[in-house]
C-alpha cells in the first residue's frame, strides 16, 4: 500500500466509524441474484453476488483466492432459530458447532486471497445447568430456541461457555493465524436480570489471516489519528419496521461496525465476502464504500430483506 492509499484508508477508517454515519443510497452499484447456484461456477468476481444457499455449498462455486476480506457473523450456538433446515447453531454438540464453522472456512480459505484476512464476530453463552428449555425471549419470542443444549462435557451449570476462543483455537489447528482479538463494546447493552455476574455488554470479533503476511493493516490510524486500539466502543443500531417481526432480522450488526472492518482490510474495488449474510449489513458496507461484494445466505426471507435494504427500502 503506497502512502496515499495508506492516509485514504485511514481517512476512511475514522469517517465511517462514527456511529450513525449513513451514506447515500443511490451509490449503490449493480449486483445479481442467484438463487438456485448448483450448476454455477464463477471464474471471477466482476458483479457483487447475491446467493441463496448454504454457505458451505454456495462458497464452492467462488473461484479460489477472489477474496480480499471476509466480514461474517455466523449463528451463535444454540441461540436463534432461523426457522430453516440446514442452518448451522442448532447442532446439541458444542464441537459439531465449532466443527461446522471449521469446515465452512476451509472454503473461505479456498477463495481467500494469500494476503486475505477475515473479520470473525461470535457470540458466547452460559450453560443451562440442565434445563433444557428456555425462557421465551420478550424482544424476539418468536425467535429464540425453545430448548438448551446438554451442558458441554467438562463444563458445570451457570458456566460461561467461552465459545469465540473454543472457535478460534480449533481454528488456529486448521491452520489459520489468529492475529486480533478486539472485543465490540456496546454502549447501550441490554440489561439482565441476573445478580450473581456482571451484565454482558461486548461481543468478540477475531481478525484471522490465511498467510503470517497479509494486507498491510499497520499504518491504518483509528478516530483522532491514534494507532488503533483492540477495544471498539460502537453502539448497537436497532431497527425499528413497522412489519414488526416479518420484515426483521434478529441479530444485525452495525452498519458503522462493518464499515470500520471493510475499510481496515480492503482498498477500492476489493471483493468482500459475507458467507452468513443475514441482513446484509456486511454488503451495504462494502457497497458504500466502493468494494464489490459477495453474500451467501440461507434463510430466502432475510435474502428478500437484503434486496429491499440495497434498494434503500427499509
Ligand atoms: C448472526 S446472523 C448474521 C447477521 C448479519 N451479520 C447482519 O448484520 O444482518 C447469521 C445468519 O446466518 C444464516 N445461516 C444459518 N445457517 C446458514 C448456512 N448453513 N448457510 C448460510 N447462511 C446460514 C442465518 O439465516 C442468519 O441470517
């Protein structure tokens, strides 16, 4: 990265960090929409790319090192219910969780770049104790899963599960290099009811890179010029719809999160993949700022709902 592009990126990074930060809609380029992608093979990446499907599957038809960054989200464990066979999450077993994840990002790591990195955000939880089911969630009732999975082996009730390092060190087995652990500090958290432990109030994003070199994050200059720090105070962004539930994704991320990730890793023109795409936040980043984009997503309503957010419809 030459000097320019280094002060470019940087400007970047603190202009479309700050929260609440939205960009004209009409930037938005093209992109097409594949839904039925069992035939397709794609040589390159000239068009961003809407796929409908199971990221596993979707990810073998990208051609391999296309991709500059990935910014993903997948299903916590034993969380969501995304209301669709074959999503990832709702696996009884905490390593058939880990298990999946590992085996989705042996595909991510076919289609990486040698200098590629990815953005890694993943939600932790607390063992039940053994009660197998769960208290209906008043935000999301019809959302949550109604029943807990076993206790993990070696692990007590009420302990904290420690899912994001569990991840990243099998991760780390299957050959990436764990390079950041930034912990996404949320300002306007949830309160909980519990007494006996400090309320949650951060997720954890890990940067992985596929190669010990990868694109030259060091010079990139956090808000108020200083070198970037591993603690990102970004409030959460809720959606109000007047569809309530139906036009709603449960677990969206910050648009100013996405924007600060992509702008990090990627230049002008790079191709950013979000393999677990959700609502698509990742895509409209990337869009805004210039990259194309790929996004594999599962569930065909949230694939809806992605279309109408790139219209600038909700
Ligand atoms: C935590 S959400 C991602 C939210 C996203 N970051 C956003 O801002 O909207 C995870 C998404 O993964 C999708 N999903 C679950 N299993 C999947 C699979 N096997 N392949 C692709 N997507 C899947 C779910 O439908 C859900 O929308």
């Amino acid at each position: 990265m030459n000097d320019d592009q280094t002060v470019f990126e940087a400007k970047q990074v603190a202009e479309f960090s700050s929260p609440g930060t939205r960009l004209a809609t009409s930037l938005r380029s093209s992109y097409r929409r594949i839904d039925d992608f069992e035939r397709s093979r794609f040589d390159d990446i000239c068009q961003s790319t809407l796929l409908c499907g199971d990221a596993e599957q979707a990810l073998q038809t990208l051609p391999e090192k296309s991709v500059q960054t990935v910014l993903t989200s997948p299903p916590y464990w034993s969380l969501r219910d995304y209301g669709v066979a074959e999503q990832i999450g709702r696996d009884d077993s905490l390593d058939a969780y880990v298990c999946s994840i590992v085996s989705a990002l042996e595909q991510v790591k076919r289609v990486l770049r040698d200098d590629g990195t990815v953005w890694l955000n993943v939600g932790d939880s607390y063992t039940s104790g053994n009660r197998r089911f769960r208290a209906s969630d008043r935000k999301n009732r019809a959302r949550a899963m109604s029943v807990r999975p076993p206790t993990p082996e070696g692990l007590k009730p009420k302990d904290l599960i420690g899912v994001p390092w569990r991840l990243a060190l099998a991760l780390q087995d299957a050959g990436w290099w764990v390079r950041a652990e930034v912990i996404w500090s949320k300002p306007n958290a949830h309160p909980e009811s519990v007494r006996d432990r400090p309320t949650k109030a951060h997720e954890t994003i890990f940067l992985l890179s596929k190669s010990q070199d990868y694109y030259d994050i060091d010079a990139v200059k956090g808000p108020r010029g200083r070198r970037l720090r591993s603690v990102w105070e970004i409030p959460t962004e809720p959606v109000q719809r007047p569809n309530g539930d139906t036009d709603d994704h449960p677990a969206m991320m910050p648009l100013s999160l996405a924007r600060r990730c992509i702008a990090i890793t990627t230049q002008t023109g790079s191709v950013v993949l979000d393999p677990y795409a959700g609502s698509g936040t990742t895509l409209l980043a990337a869009d805004e700022l210039n990259r194309r984009w790929v996004g594999i997503e599962l569930k065909r309503a949230f694939v809806d709902l992605i279309e109408r957010r790139l219209a600038g419809a909700c």
